[in-house]
C-alpha cells in the first residue's frame, strides 16, 4: 500500500430520530449560554421553535440566511450575534443556514452547532465561502468546522421531493472529490463508497414513500459520510465549477451539484451506484427521479458560459486533468444542454 497521511476533522455527532431534543444539553456541553438560532425566511418558523425549546439559553433568532452567503447577510448575522451577546450559533436548515453560521464562526470563532435538514454535507467541512460583487471566494478554516452536529431524520419529512433528489446528487458529488483528490487515502475512499451507496439507496425509497423514516435515517447518513470526504480532500473541478456558477450567477448549489458532473469514469463510484459508468450512472439516477440536469433549466444563462469558463481557470489547483479553457467550456455546454456524460 501506498504511504499516505489521514487526518480526520473533529465533530460531535448526535444520530437519530428525536434527537434534536438534545440540543439544550449540547449547548450546554459547550458551556454556552446564548445561543442565536439561525435559519433562511422559509424556515423561520423552524427556528422560533428551536429558539422556543431552548427558553433561556437562546438569545435570538436571524432567519434571514440565503444561498451562497453575500457579504451583506454575513455582516448582519455578525453584527446580530455581538448585538445579541451571543456565546454560540445554532444553525437549523441546509447548506445556506450552515454557510451563514460559518461566516459568524470565521469572524469571531463562535461555536456552530448544525442542525441539518438536507442533505447538503455542509455541517461536516472546515469550508467556508462568502459571495461579494458576484464572485463567490472559499477558503478552509478549522474555526468554521460545527462542533456538534445533530442527525434527526424527523426534521427532514417535510423537504420537497426536488430537494430532496437535487440534495442527495450534491451529496453524491461531494463523495466522488474524495475518489480522485490528490490528497485522497484508504480510509476517505472507503468512506466515500460507502456515503454514495447509502445515498444513492435511499432515493428510490423515499420515492415510493417520502414519509419512510428509516430512509430519511439512511440519507443523512451517506450525507454525513459524503460531507466528511469533502472536509478531508482538496476540492478538484467540479466543486470549484459549482461555487463559480452557484456565487457568480446565483444558481441553487444543489441544483447546480446535480448538473455538473465530473467527466472521470471511477470504479468506486460506479459499484456504489450499481451502474456501469460512474458519470452516467449519477446522471441516470438524477433523471430517474425528476432532478433536472441541464444548467439551461435552473437559470443560468447561456452568454454566462464563457465568463464562468474564464472564472474557472484563474486560480489553480489539484485537479486530475489539467485546467485549460476550453476543455472546460465544452464541458460547461454539456451541462448547458443537459447532455448525457460520454464514457470516459
């Protein structure tokens, strides 16, 4: 075997169904005391219910996080914390809500407790990104990284039948970085194989009743072990395409996740899906379940091509192939047009 070097980022996991009641004794774990609950608008009433349960030990609610965190909503939910006296941030919903309590963590080190409702994989990353003036920029910190992270498959009976395929897809994509990173190992390939079968399993379950708990259960799960392959490896194309296209023209990250598939054909990926091809096999699997899989259909518009191509290659890193523009443009097409992955 080849030498290599694991270093596993540290989490308190809390799993299963009702175990958000836990969190007032997480919190206090912490030795926190004024906790700001945070949530997008949509789940604000979530959030005031959080706030609710946890009496005196919240300090206030900010349901104002939105998708890909612009600066403007990261300095209020900063100012509303230190206005607050908050001493810790608990963040309930998807990778937004998540996204919004690490930009409080990376200014003033708050400890982030996540409540995950998708399948989003963002609560288990030291990754970090902040929109300003259209460019989303992204950077690893370990003060971002949530010190407990509380699995309850209960808060997730309610996410829409979209969402919950285009979240799972994400979930999926994060795992396959793990498979070709240049920092990759043993131990994050095992996991990889593993977060993308229990991911890729629970979607036809949950298509024939969205309601089946133990599905819902299975899906965190392969989220849960999808998101911690992505905190431990470098991000290669396809995650850096999905922050440029996500950041610069406002596209849903899942959505965009679920479009964007990486060219490579990679046995592990494959066996997990059960498929013959892994691309293809993730393409498949979207369309099966009603995702869509062209970027032309949630929003991203067609002379936006070249700038993200160009945004693309400015700034280099571990890639497997090499990044030239043009090669990158017509895989952009692709996508465009929703054209199914060639076998590489």
């Amino acid at each position: 075997m080849s030498p290599f070097v694991y270093q596993a980022n540290p989490a308190r996991v809390v799993f299963g169904a009702g175990s958000l009641q836990q969190l007032a004794r997480e919190i206090e774990l912490l030795g926190a005391h004024r906790a700001l609950v945070l949530s997008t608008p949509e789940q604000a009433d979530a959030a005031r219910r959080v706030a609710e349960m946890l009496g005196t030990r919240a300090a206030g609610v900010f349901a104002e996080a939105v998708m890909h965190v612009p600066i403007e909503t990261a300095q209020a939910a900063r100012a509303e914390a230190r206005r607050l006296g908050a001493d810790c941030a608990v963040a309930i919903g998807g990778g937004s809500t998540t996204g919004l309590g690490k930009a409080i963590a990376l200014d003033s080190a708050l400890p982030i407790v996540a409540i995950p409702t998708t399948y989003a994989g963002s609560e288990m990353t030291p990754i970090h990104g902040i929109t300003e003036a259209g460019l989303k920029k992204t950077g690893r910190d370990p003060r971002v990284l949530p010190r407990t992270v509380i699995y309850d498959p209960e808060l997730s009976l309610g996410l829409p039948w979209g969402l919950t395929v285009t979240s799972t897809i994400n979930a999926i994509a994060h795992a396959a970085e793990g498979l070709y990173a240049h920092d990759g190992n043993p131990i994050i390939a095992l996991m990889a194989e593993e977060g993308i079968r229990a991911s890729a399993a629970a979607l036809p379950r949950l298509a024939t009743d969205a309601a089946d708990l133990d599905a819902r259960g299975d899906a965190l799960y392969g989220a849960w072990l999808c998101g911690a392959v992505l905190g431990a490896v470098a991000m290669g194309l396809h995650h850096k395409l999905c922050h440029t296209l996500g950041g610069s023209f406002n596209l849903p990250h899942a959505e965009v996740h679920t479009v964007m598939q990486a060219p490579e054909a990679m046995q592990r990926v494959a066996r997990a899906l059960g498929a013959a091809d892994a691309a293809q096999g993730v393409f498949d699997l979207a369309q099966r379940h009603g995702a869509a899989v062209a970027l032309k259909d949630i929003g991203m518009p067609p002379d936006g091509l070249d700038r993200a191509a160009e945004l693309a290659v400015q700034t280099p890193y571990p890639n497997p192939r090499p990044l030239e523009r043009k090669a990158i443009r017509t895989l952009l097409q692709r996508a465009f047009d929703g054209a199914r992955p060639q076998v590489a």
